[in-house]
C-alpha cells in the first residue's frame, strides 16, 4: 500500500508540475533531462498554418516515409496505404488513394484480427514527384506510380526485396535500391524493368538503405559495406566504387559500416556519410576521395551554399565547409532528442525532433533562434524525418500521421 500510494503521489506531483505526458513518469532523471527543453532568446514565433491527418502515420514502425512539394500540391502518405494529395494554400485534400487490403476485412473485424484495421499496404519507401506522377516502394515490395493531378495508378510492379527507401527518377528511369541489395532502373512509363544490379549485404546491417540519386548520367547509391559506387544510369554498367569507411572494431556492432543516407551531388563531388565511418566527399567522375573527415550517421547530409549541414549519431549538428571538410559551427543543444536530418530554410536550416518540436538555427552561426511543437511532446507524435522546405513554407510530418504547414511571420 505504501508503494503504490508514493506511485500516486509522484504521478499527481509530475502533473502538478506541468510534464507533459504519461511517459514522463516513468522516464529516468536522465531522460527527463533530454526532454527538458531550456528557454530560447527567440528571433520570431512560427505559427502553424494547417494541419491534417493522413491516416494513422506510421506508427513505430522503421519508416522514412517523407511528404513531397510539387506540382502546386504536397503529397502524402501514411504506411497502411492511405496517399494524399493536399492545396499547399488551404490544406484541403485534393484527391487520395487507399492502397490497404480489405479483402475479408469483415470477418477479420468479426474475429478481433489486428484491431479493426485492414491489412497494411507497408508504404514505407518513398514520396517522389517527377513526370507528371508521384512514385513510392512498399515493404512487400511493390513499386507505384500515380498520376499526380488524380492519384489514379499508372501502374505497380514487384520487385525483389523490400522499398524502405525513396526511388530516384532521372534520365528516363525510376532507379529502386532494395533491402536484399539490388539496385532496380524502371521504365517511368510502364516500370518495366531497364536493368539491375547487385550487392553484397553483410550479414549485420542497418535497418535502412541508401535512397538511390541520379545525376550526370550516374546512378549513385551507398552500400551496406560501407562503399559509394557509381553506375552509368542507361545500362547499369558499375563505372566505380570508392571505399567510404572501413570494418573496424571488436564486436559485429562496431563493424557495421553501413552508408544509409542519399548520396548529395553538388559542384561535380558527391558527398556522403557512413555509419561508425566517415563524411566524405568524392569527385563524381573519378571516384577519387577529395577529403575524408570523421563524422558518423545514418540522415541525410544538406547544403546551403558551401554549408554543409551534418546531423549525427548522437543528433548533434554541425555546419562544414563543402570545399575542404573544416567544421564551420557545431550545436549540442539538441544532443539525445533523436533530430531528424537538417532542411536548409532561406537564412536558417530546421530540425525535428522525437517529441514532436521543429527548431530553427541560424545558418551562419548555428544559433538556436526559434521553435514550434507540431507534435504533442510524445513520441508517438514525433517527427522522424526531415521537414521539407518549399515556398518559404515547412512541411512536417509526424509519426501519427499530421502534416502541418509551418511559416514564419
């Protein structure tokens, strides 16, 4: 009796105190230090222009599930199956598509299968705009493509492995990087299959993949053993592969060099970052490594002029020069919230985090100048990806499935 009556009066003072959620009282005093947030001498306010729900998110499930701006649109989608077209003015859905499988979704109801929820559809790699059509992979491993003024299927095929990453669309293919480590090129058109490429996958590796990038006749992609390899995007041809990081350490853990991040291409190097390795940037048409420095991820790596903008293992964030590796700034302020990849935003560039907050740094110093709650400070409602920036307007996306638009006054 006395335990639990102490359990009552800690939930009651935890309350009082005005901690924000039923997660808190059983966090340890070292998590309840992350997710104290410290006040801010902010620059301005955002505010939230419009917030929908698109289906149920992604739950907890692995997922990079990322929402796109294109075509006067912004585009959506939620793992069980629900894509969404959204006005970027008003908010108002356009169209939508529902990819879940109701067959036999009475009887499962009737028998108390998996809630009441149909089977899910698992999108999970994906959304990409380009050709008048909106692109995305599943787990099942099945690759969409829908016409982006109606969401009507242009057409869907399978292919071997799982999509957990966004396709690449250029040079007349939708390049696919799969989890059994075949790299796919599809007609846009039709998605018959161009060509394909395989590599090897450790026995031990990271839950994500490299999202292919096509640039300059090269189809780039990271792989899990730590290599970037270029090939020629109209036959699938291996034009080279450079060695990023290296194997090294006691335990299988400590090997895993796995590149997880899209490859950025920008001034003829290609830059990228490994797992347990190193940021590097390589010259696109040689594969020669110009500078190698140490830094270690699994998010994308951003750039803003000769900025670029590096989030961690440990989400801490660093601007580095693109032209000679030398870190510009560094903040740590945000150290163990679990921050998204950092999205370049006209002077600033913009983190999530896992408790549902964005936050603003200023690009030439990394000051922490402002911040919004998008979620509700729970992890459920936490952003996972990235923001992304269009038209002097952020969309973000939680794990529950809201999107928001975010402006600046």
């Amino acid at each position: 009796m006395l335990v639990k009556n102490k359990l009552i009066i800690a939930a009651l003072a935890l309350s009082l105190s005005g901690c924000a959620s039923i997660s808190d009282w059983f966090a340890d005093e070292e998590e309840l230090e992350v997710r104290r947030l410290k006040p801010i001498e902010a620059s301005f306010n955002p505010s939230i222009k419009w917030d929908i729900e698109v289906g149920d998110g992604v739950y907890d499930y692995f997922s990079r599930l990322t929402p796109v701006a294109a075509y006067d649109k912004v585009f959506a989608a939620s793992r069980d199956g629900l894509v969404v077209a959204v006005d970027p003015n008003s908010g108002k859905t356009l169209w939508e598509q529902d990819f879940a499988n109701y067959d036999n979704y009475s009887l499962r109801k009737a028998l108390l299968w998996y809630s009441n929820r149909a089977v899910s559809a698992k999108i999970s790699g994906g959304l990409v705009a380009a050709y008048n059509s909106v692109f995305f992979g599943t787990e099942d491993g099945y690759v969409y493509s829908l016409n982006e003024a109606t969401g009507e299927v242009n057409w869907k095929v399978s292919v071997p492995g799982e999509v957990i990453a966004p396709p690449a669309v250029d040079g007349g293919v939708v390049l696919v990087n799969t989890t059994s480590g075949q790299l796919i090129a599809l007609n846009p058109s039709d998605g018959v299959q161009r060509w394909v490429n395989e590599t090897d996958v450790p026995p031990l590796s990271l839950r994500g993949v490299s999202a292919p990038a096509a640039d300059s006749g090269g189809a780039i992609i990271g792989t899990p053993a730590g290599k970037l390899q270029v090939s020629i995007l109209e036959t699938g041809l291996v034009a080279w592969e450079t060695q990023i990081a290296s194997p090294s350490g006691a335990t299988e853990l400590e090997r895993i060099v796995d590149i997880d991040v899209k490859p950025l291409v920008f001034g003829g190097n290609v830059y990228v970052i490994s797992y347990n390795g190193a940021l590097s940037a390589v010259e696109l048409r040689t594969g020669q490594v110009v500078w190698t420095r140490e830094y270690s991820s699994y998010r994308n790596v951003s750039i803003a002029g000769n900025r670029l903008f590096v989030v961690d293992k440990e989400s801490q964030l660093f601007a580095i020069d693109r032209r000679s590796g030398v870190e510009m700034w560094s903040n740590v302020v945000l150290k163990g919230r679990n921050i998204t990849a950092a999205t370049p935003h006209g002077d600033y560039v913009v983190v999530g985090d896992e408790y549902g907050f964005v936050h603003y740094f200023s690009q030439d110093e990394g000051k922490l100048v402002a911040r919004i709650a998008v979620g509700d400070d729970d992890e459920e409602e936490g952003i996972y990806v990235e923001p992304v920036s269009a038209d002097d307007v952020l969309y973000v996306q939680t794990r529950d499935g809201k999107l928001a638009a975010v402006v600046k006054p």
